[in-house]
C-alpha cells in the first residue's frame, strides 16, 4: 500500500477520487504548508486498525509482570491535597 501525498486544494477539488484511492490503493496523505493535516483511509481499513481486541481483564491476566513478585504499595491515609 503507498500513501499518495495531496494539497488541501487538490483535496478539495478531487475529494472522490481520494476517497476512491484510499479504499483501493491505501491512506492518502492531505498536506498544508508542506506538513501533513490529514489521512484518509477506507472505511475498512479504519474498522481493522481500531478493533479492540480483548478487554481490559485479558490484558492484565497475560501481562508478562503477572507472578514476577511486583509490589505496589500505596499510601494510606487521607487523600492527597490538590488546587484546582
């Protein structure tokens, strides 16, 4: 997959074409003033790279510190003091 680098003006003036490309050949890269602003990606793309995988519990149960003997030790007493 190879990103194809468009101007804000070219993104305006071909936003389907855009969008079509990001859905066949990848991300597409929107510059302003020669920086990257923004990346479209197809819809599927997106769902892939931001499916959650597990939950919380899951992730904790196979985190490699699990039996290494770590202790945490917390303050007891009052809450800490803070200004909002």
């Amino acid at each position: 997959m190879s990103s194809q680098n468009w101007t804000v003006a070219e993104a305006k003036a071909k936003f389907s074409e855009i969008i079509e490309r990001a859905m066949t050949e990848g991300p597409q890269t929107i510059t302003r003033n020669g920086r990257t602003a923004a990346m479209v990606v197809g819809a599927e793309e997106w769902q892939r790279k931001t499916e959650r995988v597990g939950n919380l519990a899951e992730f904790f149960a196979e985190s490699p510190l699990r039996g290494s003997g770590l202790k945490v030790r917390r303050l007891k007493g009052r809450p800490r003091k803070i200004s909002l």
